[in-house]
C-alpha cells in the first residue's frame, strides 16, 4: 500500500455495491470480500469509522498474545489485528494461522458471505454518532487521502447524508443489527467501555472463550487506557509513519472521551441531529449514550 499511496491526492468517494468509499480501498480487494475464505476460528471486530476500531485492536492483539504479557514484547497491533478489507503488501493479512484477528468498518452488504452462520466471532463496537461525526471531521484533517472539510458544519451535513467513506452511520448499525441473528455476535458500547474497561474486557474474554487469570486481565486493562496507547508506538498510528496521514495533525487519538460534539454542535445543528436521529432510529433497540452521567 505504500507503493500506491506515495503520492497522495484526497480524492472524491467512489460507490462500491451502494456503499460510498475513498480512495484507500482498491476495486481488487473488494471483489475478493464476496468469497473471502472465513475460518471458524477468525475473530471479527467490526465499526463505524471513528468508534474505537484502534482500541479494540490493541485490546484483541493482548487478549490473544501468545508469551509474557508482563514483558509487553508484541508487534505494533495493525500487524497482529490488521484491515480486513484494505490490502498490505507489508502485512500478512490472509495466510496467517489461526485464529487469525481482523478489524472492518464493511457493511454488512460487503462483508464475506461465508461469514454468515459460522462459528467465527464477531464483536461490533457503536459509538455515538454525535462523537462520531465530530471524532470523523478531525480524522478528515488528519488523512491525507480524504477531503478537508471547510467548516464542522458543512461536514455534518455530509455526515447525516452518508457522503463519508464507508458511507452512513445510520445504514451500517441497523444493517448489522437487524441481521445479528446470522451471526456469532456480540454487541458492545464504546461509551460502556469509557465507563468500565475492566468490565468491557471481561465480556469479550468470555465471549472469545479465552482463559486468562487476574493479573493478566490487569494488565491488558491498564495498557488499553486511553494515555498508555497514544504514548505507546506499537498502539498508535500516528507514530507508525504512514504516508496517507499528516502527523502534524492530531488524528487517530486526539481524546477518547464522551462528549466532546458539546464543543463542536451548535444549538441549531444539535436540534437538527437529535430530529434526524429520532426519525431515522425510532424504536432501535440499542441505547446511546451521549454524555458520561447518562
């Protein structure tokens, strides 16, 4: 991929099967998605962009990590929990052994057949679509690949009208929900995991049917903090070089909190999300949580 992005233009999104895409993802690789060779054993963690895709891959890459956990010694986790849907000539992301770890933001229209009425894993992490967009619009300025928004207003409004890469946040949740019965899966709220990470880890030990004693549990918990991963090179991409990313621009851990659209909605474009979100998520079943105390 580094040979493709090494001079790097944003480019407008492109349809793929209905779903709007940038640039960073190759026709080639897509069309392979359909027919992907899932294993029983793979684990899946899928999002939205911008909802705790990094987080989790450092949390899965320990949960799973063979050796010392007290001695840390591990590959970055974009090597060991890699892109499904994005191809690496750096990364082995196919031919691993088992049970190979995969993240994707693909709806569910994209995601390989073969991995409906498996045995394989999947967890989907949601966030709040109001810290979303925001989290989305600094990411916009971040990503070389991607159009730089003028103003956060103008990108709400192509946010609420899915003209993003992977398309509308309000599609890809229902879309996954409403067919969660074709799948292994286990639903889990990014705010949840802001509130009690120790109990977020648990739930997907258990879920994962992996056996790790306490002081292991530990010590997964205290590097998947929000401070230890964006200090640790192995955790955050900001460090990692890539060329389709501007590292002078905060980008892919600027906070990690619950809230932050407070600073960036205006009464007018906050009175327009929750009617558009009432509209579009009537009667949806999961709960959002838009502020720590809720």
């Amino acid at each position: 991929m580094a040979d493709r992005m090494s001079n790097i233009q944003p480019e407008k999104l492109f349809s793929y099967k209905g779903c709007n895409l940038s640039s960073i993802h190759t026709i080639e690789r897509l069309d392979q998605m359909e027919n992907y060779d899932v294993r029983d054993s793979d684990v899946f963690v899928v999002t939205y962009p911008k909802s705790g895709t990094i987080w989790m891959q450092n949390i899965m890459k320990y949960i799973y990590m063979e050796g010392d956990l007290q001695t840390g010694e591990c590959n970055a986790s974009y090597f060991e929990v890699p892109w499904l849907e994005i191809a690496h000539k750096e990364i082995n992301t196919d031919d691993r052994p088992s049970p190979r770890l995969f993240v994707t933001h693909l709806p569910y229209q994209l995601i390989p057949k073969a991995l409906k009425n498996k045995k394989t894993k999947v967890i989907y992490v949601y966030r709040n679509p109001k810290d979303v967009a925001v989290s989305f619009y600094h990411f916009h300025k971040f990503a070389n690949y991607l159009e730089t928004p003028e103003n956060f207003g103008a990108f709400l409004q192509t946010f609420l009208n899915g003209q993003v890469d992977y398309g509308s946040w309000f599609d890809h949740i229902k879309s996954w929900y409403n067919h969660r019965y074709e799948f292994n899966i286990l639903f889990q709220s990014y705010e949840e995991m802001i509130k009690d990470l120790r109990m977020a880890v648990l739930k997907f030990i258990n879920f994962l049917g992996r056996s790790l004693d306490n002081k292991s549990i530990d010590i997964i918990v205290e590097r998947a903090t929000f401070k230890n991963m964006k200090t640790d090179p192995k955790s955050n991409y900001e460090s990692a070089g890539f060329p389709y990313f501007d590292n002078s621009v905060a980008g892919f851990m600027r906070k990690g909190i619950v809230g932050d659209w407070k600073h960036h909605f205006t009464v007018a474009e906050n009175e327009m999300f929750d009617r558009i979100f009432q509209e579009k998520m009537k009667d949806f079943p999961l709960k959002y949580i838009w502020e720590i105390g809720d």
